[in-house]
C-alpha cells in the first residue's frame, strides 16, 4: 500500500505498520458489527446468511488504540495484523444470542442464492447483512493475529465488545438510516418469502 510505503521510505526499520480488519466496540456507526447484538436483542426470528462456517475476524476499538500506544511507547517495529482470531460466523451469531438474545429467540438460516435472489447485499449497504463476506473476500478474514498477540495485543471478552456495541447502537437509534443491515419490514418479507433453515 503507498501509505505504508510511504511510512518505511521516511523511517526504514523504525516503521511501526498496523493493519486491521473490521474495528467494532463502542462509537462504531458503521453497523456492520452493531446490527446483530441490537437485532438478536429483539429476539424472535433472526433471518441469517446460511454460510455458518464463512471466517470472521474483528478487534474492539479499545484494544486497538490500547496496543497501539503501548507499542509506540516501547517502539515496536514491523508489520502487523492488529485484529483478533478468526471465528466463524455461525459461532460468533451464536455466542451474541447467548449474550443478549431473550429465549425463544432462533437464527433462521438462509441460502446465500435466495438472499442474492432477493437483492439482499453482503457485508453493507441498505438491506444487507452484516458479516456475510463476499465469497472472493474470504482472505479478509483470514489474518494471522499471533504476532500481533505475542507483541502485547490483548482481545477482551466478547461480552465487553458485544455490550458496548449494543449500547452504541441503542444510543444511535433503532430506526435511523442505517449503513449496513435490514429494516425489521425487510426482514419480515424476507422470512415469509424465502425457505429457511433453523441454526
């Protein structure tokens, strides 16, 4: 990338490169990562891209900012993946309902063919679904974060992201215009008129 090359042509060795993938936590108005604790909040049926296995990654603002300032302070050096382990979306859906779902809550699985069919968008935009990864973007995901964990990059608890994600959103407001997700009336036509799955 010319900004990294950028950085290394001005300090050589010295250059400290941090690269993340999808930053969520608190004050995130992207939606990409929001939209699911808010959604599996309300419960019910959660309609789902069916790609349980499909590769998620992604770091809380926090621990970013936090390993970021350490490693200047210490002077750190290299190039690094600054973002968390790779999970799968069905796992990662899975543990948010356990934090913030109401029983009774379900993920009503899709294919990924109907949702496209549909117009149903991956990753962002109006009505989309978060999360759901191009199937050519699938190396975005895929990012090794053990040099970045053994140079002193901490990952919180789910929970801590999740809440505070929630917390953001709710402070946002449900029914704003939203970057990335479906309007709950979207959703509801999806389910009445596609086939599903229960996870």
């Amino acid at each position: 990338m010319a900004c990294e090359d950028a950085v290394r042509a001005a300090v050589g060795d010295r250059a400290f490169v941090v690269r993340p993938g999808l930053i969520t936590g608190p004050g995130d108005r992207s939606d990409r990562f929001g939209y699911w604790p808010l959604r599996l909040s309300r419960g019910g049926r959660v309609l789902v891209p069916d790609t349980p296995g499909s590769p998620v990654q992604h770091i809380d603002v926090r621990d970013l900012a936090s390993w970021i300032v350490t490693a200047a302070e210490r002077g750190l050096a290299g190039t690094f993946d600054g973002i968390g382990p790779v999970t799968t979306l069905g796992a990662l859906l899975a543990d948010i309902a356990a934090l913030v779902a109401p029983p009774g809550t379900s993920l009503a699985a899709v294919a990924p063919e109907a949702l496209e069919a549909a117009g149903v968008q991956r990753w962002a935009g109006p009505k989309s679904l978060p999360l759901w990864i191009p199937d050519d973007h699938d190396g975005f995901a895929s990012h090794d974060p053990a040099p970045s964990l053994a140079a002193g990059l901490r990952i919180r608890p789910l929970a801590e992201t999740v809440s505070a994600a929630l917390a953001t959103e709710r402070a946002l407001g449900a029914d704003r215009a939203r970057g990335a997700g479906l309007t709950a009336d979207e959703e509801a036509e999806l389910l009445k008129a596609l086939p599903s799955r229960d996870w």
